[in-house]
C-alpha cells in the first residue's frame, strides 16, 4: 500500500508549464538560479552582437520535479532550452552539434572499448582497461 500511494504521489505533482507560474515559487526560483549558475559556470554561453538580420533564438524554462526510489520529492530541475525548431538549415546554422550524449550510449561505447582491449578518450578523462 505504501508503495501505491508514493506512486500516486508521483502522479498528483504538478510541474509549472510556464515561467510566470514557477517564478511565484520559491523552489522553482532556486531551482532557476542553480541552472544559470551552472550555465555561467560552464561559460555555455558567450555575449556577442546579433549580425545583421539574423534572428534571436528564444529560450524556455521547462520544469520537473525527481524523485527517489522511494517516491517522495529528491529536487526541482529547472533547465533553460534553446527554442532550435524555430532556425532553418542553411539559414540561421549550418552544422548541427549533439554535445549530450545517453549515458546508454556511453556504457555502450565503454563496454566495446573494454571488449576490445582500446582506451577511450574525452576532453575531461581517459578510461582505460
């Protein structure tokens, strides 16, 4: 029965759809203040001038609460996304970066470096085995 009511609890928790209704929280505004402090200290943006004609991307907060195993409350997530479907190919950008990977993905490569007997490397570690 516990286990029943942790995950009803799960499901009775509203997350904010927008900006106007999140900022009256005061979790939702910390949650919002640890993004843009992980954001400046990433420097995952630079300040620059818009060129001429180009047009601005748009942002929006999107808002979810996690949970533990238990069910109850482990922290609010706050993430500020770029509105990318609003650019064209070949008119805003011309490549198109993935710089997040699955962590499916990254035990996967791991699993076949280790198969294999190779070293994998990145810009922060090397695995080896």
């Amino acid at each position: 029965e516990e286990e029943n009511e942790a995950h009803l609890a799960m499901f009775a928790t509203t997350d904010p759809i927008h900006f106007e209704d999140a900022v009256k929280s005061r979790k939702w505004r910390r949650a919002m203040d640890l993004e843009m402090e992980a954001i400046n200290n990433n420097d995952t943006w630079v300040m620059t001038e818009l060129p001429k004609g180009a047009k601005k991307v748009g942002v929006k907060w999107i808002y979810k609460t996690k949970f533990n195993e238990n069910g109850e409350v482990d922290k609010y997530k706050a993430r500020l996304v770029a509105k990318g479907y609003t650019q064209q190919h070949g008119v805003d950008h011309f490549e198109v970066f993935a710089l997040v990977a699955r962590m499916e993905t990254i035990q996967l490569v791991i699993a076949l470096a280790t198969q294999r007997g190779r070293t994998v490397r990145c810009e922060v570690c090397i695995f080896t085995w």
